[in-house]
C-alpha cells in the first residue's frame, strides 16, 4: 500500500446515529463474485437473516452514541497494526447440534481473523459477552428447517474461493432498517 492511501473510507453517507445508543458489528466483507452467491443461496435456504456474505469480527454490539468517534479511532488504529492478509473459504461446516448454523470454512486466514478480533474487542467500550469461542466463518443457513440446512451444507461442499483481505468494515444497526456499512478501515496504512 502506498504511504498516500485513504486509512478508512466514510460509507454512511454523512447520516449521522440518533438517540443514545447505536448497535455495530464489524466484519470482513466477501467480495464479488462469491459475496453474492453465498448470500443468493442463504436467501435459498429461507434465512430471514440474509445479511450479505461477511465474516464477523465482532457481532452485534451495542455502545453508546458518543463512544462512536472513539470506537472509530480504535477501529483506525487495528486496521493500521495489521497486514493484508489471503482469506482462503472452502467447504461447508455446521454447529448443529449446538446451534442450527451451516457455513463456509475459511481454511486459510484463521489466524489473522483471530487477531483481528482480539485486537477489535480488546477496546473497553466493544467488550462484550460471547456466547462461544470466536471461530471465523461464513454464515450461510441459520434457524431454517433441518432439511434446508443439509441442502446448503451438501451444495457447498465444494466451495473454494480465495482473495485479498486489505479492509473490514464497521457497520451500524439503528433498529430502523437494515445493517448498514459506516466506514471501511484499511489494513496496514
């Protein structure tokens, strides 16, 4: 990356959060063409949860309003301490029976995932109580009849895709409408 480069980009349109509380998550976005099939086929399954294909490095978190500008320059400060990294998806797993989840392995890049969110959560104000250990992955069928979710799992076995990870993104939630991509955080500038 070039010494000039951008170390975030502003995606929320220069809307600004209202009230006094505000959910976020962060994630890894999966590029095309592969973002739109695996989100294509998780519409499929019958998830009513059909987010864009992403990894996440933090779930759903809810923080106050005013904290934003800091969470943000934590944010800067993650993505600047880590590299671009290769993310290598391929073949299908599931948490069943603990959870009613099929997704696509990431096989390469797990570490770096790893670190990542270690680095995200480790700000005060994103602490927050997991209900597991952290495992990145690609969500693509979650609470769909058990049929749909052996469909999705044998459909995908072969999946294998492989690219460049030199961003994540911070997205917010104002329980208006759907997640929505704030601001973009660059690796390694």
């Amino acid at each position: 990356m070039n010494g000039g480069a951008a170390r975030s980009v502003d995606r929320s349109g220069g809307v600004a959060p209202t009230g006094d509380t505000i959910q976020i998550g962060i994630a890894v976005d999966i590029p095309e063409p592969w973002g739109a099939q695996l989100t294509r086929r998780r519409v499929e399954a019958g998830d009513p949860l059909a987010v864009p294909a992403h990894v996440t490095l933090l779930g759903p978190t809810e923080i106050q309003t005013a904290s934003l500008p800091a969470v943000e320059q934590h944010l800067a400060a993650v993505a600047a301490a880590h590299l671009p990294f290769t993310l290598h998806l391929r073949g299908t797993g599931t948490f069943r029976p603990v959870t009613q989840v099929v997704f696509v392995a990431v096989a390469a890049g797990i570490s770096e995932c790893e670190l990542l969110a270690a680095a995200i959560a480790a700000s005060p104000g994103l602490r927050r109580e997991a209900r597991f250990p952290y495992h990145p992955h690609v969500t693509v069928a979650q609470d769909v009849a058990p049929e749909a979710l052996d469909k999705v799992y044998e459909d995908l076995a072969d999946f294998s895709a492989m690219f460049e990870v030199d961003a994540f993104t911070l997205f917010s939630h104002s329980g208006q409408a759907r997640w929505q991509p704030r601001r973009d955080f660059r690796l390694g500038v």
